[in-house]
C-alpha cells in the first residue's frame, strides 16, 4: 500500500511540477526527512546518554556511599555490642545471685 501511495504522490508532483521538477521535489523531501532523522536520533542519542550518566554513579561516589553506610553500620554495632555487654553483666550477676551456695555466702556476710 505505502508503495502505491509513494507512485500516486509521484504522480501528481510530475503533474504538478512536470517529470524533472518531481524528481527535484521528491530528492528535497528525501533529503529534508533524511536529516530530521539524522537531527532526530542525534538528540534523542544524546537524550539517552544524559539519562544514563544521572542515573548511574561514578566510582568516587559509590565509594563515598559504602564508606557512608559502613560508618554508619558500625556505630549502630557499637551501641548492640553495649547492650549486649550489659545484658551479659546483668545476667552473669542474676545467675550468680540465685545460685543458693552464692545465696547462703551473701546472707552470713549481709548477715541477714
């Protein structure tokens, strides 16, 4: 179909126009949809790079990220290693203290 319709466009530029006035009409409009298609993939070409060069990091920036969360991982480790020690403590002195033979040793020092 786009075939007949290029020879019916054809056709009536060279009516228009006569055989070789068509002929410089239809290597215009070539010409003409030839370079907005050059204009056209350049930009876009140049659209899509752009979108990848904001999206993506460079290597100094996602070295500078993982320092970020490895800094920030290790202080929330240091407040769980503190509680964790003190949980330790507590128990430790919980188990000590309800051990009847501490008990007993408790109670003649108190001497309760």
């Amino acid at each position: 179909m786009s075939g007949a319709l290029s020879v019916d466009v054809y056709e009536v530029l060279e009516m228009g126009f006569g055989k070789e006035g068509a002929k410089k009409v239809i290597k215009a409009l070539e010409a003409t949809i030839s370079d907005a298609i050059d204009y056209k993939w350049a930009t876009t070409k140049e659209e899509i790079l752009n979108a990848m060069r904001r999206e993506f990091v460079t290597r100094d920036v996602f070295e500078e990220r993982i320092n970020a969360l490895k800094a920030e991982l290790e202080g929330k480790i240091a407040k769980i290693d503190q509680k964790l020690n003190f949980l330790i403590i507590l128990m430790f002195i919980a188990l000590t203290l309800m051990n009847p033979v501490v008990a007993e040793i408790l109670k003649r020092l108190l001497k309760l």
